[in-house]
C-alpha cells in the first residue's frame, strides 16, 4: 500500500475542517438570524481555523535575536495589491492593545469578515504566487490548489452581518486550539436540537419582523411628516420667488425713470446752452448800437479818469481771481464728468448682476419643478412600501397560524413517539420542507427589507439636497435684498450730485453775466488810453476859464477836453467833431484844432 504524502494529508484536513466551520458557521448564523458578536462559539472556530490554515507551510524569518514565523507578513502584503485593503491596515496598526504580529493578523482577519471582503483580499494573495513564495513553502496549503478552494468558499460568508469589538479583545495571548467536539455529534441528539433550534430561530425570527413592522411604520409616519414640511418649505419658497420678481420689476422700473431723468437733464443743459448763446449775441448787438453814444461817455470820463485807474486796478485783480476760478471750475466739471463716467459704469455692473439674478431665478424655478417631480415620485415608493408591509402582516398571520399548527403536532408526536415513529418521521419531513420554504420567504423578505434601508438613504439623501437648496435660496434672497440697498444708495447720491449740478450751473452763469460786463468795461477802458496816448491833459481844477472865449466855466457851462491838444474848453468852443489819427472814430475837438485839421485836409488834396 503506498504511503501518502504528509502535507498533503494535512491540506487535506484543513480543507476539510475549512469546509466544516464555513458551513456550520453560515447554517448556524442563518438560524440564529442576528448580527453575530465576538462570543459567538462557531465564529471563534471559524477564525481558529483560518488561522491554521494560514499557518501551514509558513517559512521561518530569522532576527538578530530570534526566529520569527506569523502571518502578518502575507496579509501586510495585500495592502499593495489591492488599495482598498489600506484602511484595514492603517487601523490595525492604529490600534492600541496590539503589540505583537500574531494579534494584529488576528484583527486583520476580524475587520476583513465585518467588510464582507475577506475572500476578496486573500483572492489577491493566491494570484501573485511569486510574492507568497518569500513566506510560504512551495508545499504549503496557500501555494496549492486547496487554497483557491477555501478562497471560494469564504464567499458565501458575504451573507453573515458580524459585529465584532476589536480594540476590547486580548488577541495577543489567545490560544487557537480547534475544538473538534462542535463538529462530532450523535444523529438523534442533532436531529432534536435542530428541531429546537428552528423552532427557536423561527420565534426569533417573529420577533424581528415584529420589529421591523414597527420601525416601518415609524419611518412611514416620519416621511409624511417631512413631505409636508418639504411642502411647506416649497410654498414657501414659491411665494419669495414670486416677491423678488416683483423686487426686479420695480427695480427695472426705476432704471428707466433714472435713465429718462438723465436724458431730460441733458436736454436741459442743451437748451440753457442754447438760450446763453443767444443772450450773448443779443448783447453784442446792443453793444454795437450804444457806441454811437461813446461821446457823451467820454465826456464823464474826464472826471472820473481818477476813478477809473483805481478801479482799474480793482478790476485787474478780480480778474486775475475770477480766472483762478474759472480753472478750479474747469476742474470741477472734469472731476463731475469722471463720476458720471463711474456711476454710469456702476449702472451697467447693476444691470448685469440683475441678469445673473434673472438666470438664477429660472434656474431655481426649474430646480423646483424638478424637486416636485421627485416628491410626486416618492409619494408612489411610499404607497409602494404601504403595500409590502401589508404583505408582510399577511405573512406573519400565516406563520403564526403554522406556528400553533407545528406545536399541536409536536405535543401530540411526544405522546405517540414510541407507537408511531414512522408517522412522526413523516411529519418531520413534511415540516423540513414548510421550514425551508420558509427560510427562502426569510431570505425575501431579508432582500425587501434591503431594498428598502437604500430607499431610505436614497430619500435621505434627496432631503439633504433640497435643504442645501434652500439654503443657497436664501442666501440668494439676501443679496438680492442688499443689492436694493445698494441700489438706493446710488440714487440718493445721484440726486445729491444732480442738486451740487444744479448749483454749479447757476454759478457758472452768473459768472458768466459779470465776465461779460468786465470785458466791456476793460474795452472802454483800452479805448480810452489809446486816445489819451501822447496828450498832455489838463487838470479839471487848473482850468477855471476857457482858452478861446475865456468864459468862467459854472454849472451852465461844463468843461470839455480837446482830443486833440489836451486843452479845456466850454461847449460853445468845442462843439466839433473830426476823425483823429490816435482814433478813426470822430471825436470832440476845440474851433483852433477843428480849423488847422480843416486846413490841413485841403492842403494834403491834390
């Protein structure tokens, strides 16, 4: 007979006892129908098991002071071949109570059945065989073919919800000693303890059902009442909507009124300009018409010669001032132009941001469209889930109905057990098959109810959406309400720079008036000295009679220069008028003078 190869038998055994706690722990968690803890016998075996399993043909790592053979090496490993495996990772090393690498392999395998990816992270160990020859011999169970079968195996353990408390445990010291009397039992002893247990698992599974009615009905009654606060809050919303379109309708109203006021201000300024030009050119027309009486002005003048050289000097001051302020005017209205310049840019930055506002509005309009189709279609899911509960009560009435069905049958089975075994194996054929058609009612409804935890997110979600939403709504609203204060502030500035406007061209016109008559004045006043030049003027008072007839001047008779030779003269001797070379225009002249130009005129004649 020929002998069998050591580690072969030994991968054997491993893959059978793999099989065994695999299989026991699903049967007994589909049973116990919980989220297993820590203590739970079957999945402590199980853990016991995978460790020896990962154990076998591990190589020996020497140290500087001793050897060292764990698991964690392979398992660190899967780190780098598969990414999502680093958080595993990073928390095991986080943990507090691990000091050794045994016990941080221990976790490691925990936190990998609680994610439901244990068979995930090991499938990408036994595909790189290259890298698990550095810590397995070439005849360990993770090299060969029984460790893609246990990997294979370990998928149907994504059925199990386990609960485990890492960070309390003592994984450094325990002892992984597998306890072979879990799976060596006697025929009757598991034939009534799996009777008990399915009665057990079956009023367990009552109760839980029960529970989840309730938790249902809760949820039901918490989402009407959030659909009608969702409700409330989109009326709500519709109804700020509504105010802020009227908001813009009134603030586009104003824009017009300010841009019709600006173009009747302009108007306005044309037609002052207009009516100015106007007066100036009725005033040269007059000016022209008066001199034809300079004569008798510079008749007056004579006496006020003095005067006027004063105020000649008066004047020339307040010229040399009225220009300094006309320049400061001029500057003036350039620094008034910039700031109709900027304000007119703000009112197209105003108008842009009330077309943003416009496109946000239509957007927000559609958003509740939209967020209303999606109420309307929640309000179908949950008459949906109205329904499947419904269904579920009817379910549970037929259970409980079996339920006393089952145990009138069981009492009367203790009391004719030894007469009628044959009949009672009958039954309990007949109730294996009631059970395991109700276990895949069980795995049903386990899959409704998941269905219905990511309707719930998916709900939750949404609602979480819509008050982000309204949130952004709000602070919408807000700008809005701050742009308006802006906007009003423009206008009371607007109208402040209209009066300061206002002002300035009534200042500008009146200076305009006295420049007008300054300039007058100073033309006079040139007239005057050029025909004074090269004369020598008596004085008023050195002359008391006059040259020719050598009358006493009075108040009848009134002193007149001669343009001519500077003398004084009374009327009657100087009633002449003759163009001088010093001023084309005819001016007063004594008879003497009159006489000699008179004669020097026909001389010069040919």
């Amino acid at each position: 007979m020929a002998t069998k190869d050591p580690t072969a038998v030994e991968r054997a055994n491993l893959l059978n006892m793999a099989k065994l706690s695999i299989k026991g722990l699903i049967e007994s968690a589909l049973s116990f129908g919980r989220t297993l803890d820590s203590d739970y016998p079957p999945l402590q075996q199980f853990f016991v098991v995978m460790e020896h399993c990962l154990k076998h043909g591990l190589k020996v790592r020497k140290s500087f002071l001793s050897y060292n053979k764990t698991i964690w090496g392979p398992l660190e490993l899967v780190e780098k071949l598969y990414p999502e495996a680093e958080e595993i990772g990073a928390s095991v090393r986080d943990l507090p109570g691990l000091k050794t690498p045994l016990g941080r392999a221990r976790a490691w395998l925990r936190l990998a059945l609680m994610q439901k990816k244990m068979a995930d992270y090991l499938r990408c160990l036994i595909i790189q065989r290259d890298l698990l020859s550095e810590f397995y011999e070439y005849h360990a169970l993770m090299m060969e073919e029984e460790g893609a079968v246990i990997v294979g195996l370990l998928v149907g353990l994504n059925v199990i919800d386990a609960n485990l408390c890492v960070k309390g445990e003592d994984l450094d010291s325990q002892v992984g000693v597998i306890d072979f009397s879990m799976y060596l039992k006697n025929e009757e002893d598991i034939g009534n303890k799996e009777r008990n247990v399915q009665i057990a698992a079956i009023l367990d599974q009552k109760n839980y059902v029960e529970e989840l009615n309730r938790q249902l009905n809760s949820t039901v009654s918490s989402l009407h009442s959030r659909v009608d606060s969702l409700e409330k809050s989109n009326t709500k919303l519709i109804e700020e909507l509504a105010i802020a379109k009227n908001n813009i309708i009134k603030l586009q109203e104003e824009n017009h009124q300010l841009r019709s006021e600006n173009k009747l201000i302009l108007m306005k300024t044309q037609q002052n300009l207009e009516v100015t030009k106007v007066d100036v050119e009725t005033e040269l027309q007059t000016y022209k018409h008066s001199r034809q009486g300079l004569d008798e002005m510079y008749n007056e003048a004579r006496r006020q010669l003095r005067d006027e050289s004063q105020l000649r000097q008066d004047v020339e001051n307040e010229l040399a001032v009225q220009v300094s302020m006309k320049h400061e005017i001029e500057l003036a209205m350039k620094l008034l132009e910039k700031d109709i310049h900027e304000k007119q840019d703000t009112l197209i930055g105003l108008r842009q941001q009330l077309e943003e506002v416009k496109s946000i509005n239509i957007e927000m309009y559609q958003k509740l469209q939209s967020s209303e189709d999606g109420l309307k279609e929640k309000n179908e899911i949950i008459a949906r889930l109205e329904e499947k509960t419904n269904k579920i009560t009817v379910a549970m009435r037929q259970l409980e109905q079996r339920l006393q069905q089952a145990e009138k049958a069981q009492m009367e089975a203790e009391d004719e057990d030894k007469k009628y075994l044959q009949e009672c194996q009958s039954k309990s054929d007949s109730l294996q098959k009631q059970i395991s058609q109700k276990e895949k009612q069980l795995v049903q409804l386990e899959t409704d109810l998941k269905i219905e935890k990511e309707w719930r997110q998916t709900l939750q979600e949404d609602l979480q959406k819509e008050k982000d939403a309204l949130s952004h709504l709000r602070n919408e609203t807000q700008q809005i309400i701050s742009l308006k204060k802006e906007f009003l502030n423009i206008q009371d500035e607007n109208q402040q720079l209209k009066k300061v406007h206002h002002e300035q061209e009534q200042a500008l016109q009146e200076l305009g008036s006295k420049l007008s008559e300054s300039k007058l004045k100073i033309e006079d006043i040139k007239e005057a000295n050029k025909a004074l030049q090269g004369l020598v003027w008596l004085k008023d008072k050195e002359a008391t009679h006059c040259k020719l007839c050598e009358k006493e001047f009075s108040l009848s008779k009134r002193k007149h220069h001669c343009r001519n030779c500077g003398e004084i003269f009374c009327n009657a001797c100087s009633d002449n008028e003759l163009p001088l070379p010093s001023s084309p225009k005819p001016v007063r002249v004594c008879d003497s003078c009159h006489a000699l130009l008179i004669q020097r005129c026909s001389s010069n004649l040919p």
